[in-house]
C-alpha cells in the first residue's frame, strides 16, 4: 500500500501503522516518513521493518 503525501508529517498515522504491520503475516513493512517526522517520535519499530526518510521509487 502507498499513501504518497496524504499523511505527511501526521506522525500518529505511522505509528499506527507501525503497531499494526506484525499482524499482517507474510509482508514486510516499508515506510518513507519523510522530513517533517524524526524516526524517535515513532516508537519501537520492528526489527524486519525499513524506515527512512526518503525512498526512491522504480518507475513501472
């Protein structure tokens, strides 16, 4: 799932998300916060997850 710029910044969003990708069996979970978020003020995040702040996409 991409939510491209719709939740820039809104940190509550990708905590939520963070919480909830365990649940999801047989996904790995991939999250470009951008810059107006700080990895600290997410939380724990799971050790199998990518977080960065920028994430260069292939064009399809």
């Amino acid at each position: 799932m991409s939510i491209g710029t719709l939740v820039n910044g809104l940190t509550e969003i990708f905590r939520v998300t963070i919480e909830v990708a365990p649940a999801r069996s047989g996904l790995q979970l991939v999250l470009s916060i951008g810059n107006n978020i700080r990895l600290d003020e997410l939380g724990l995040i799971p050790a199998d997850a990518i977080v960065v702040q920028e994430l260069l996409k292939l064009s399809c």
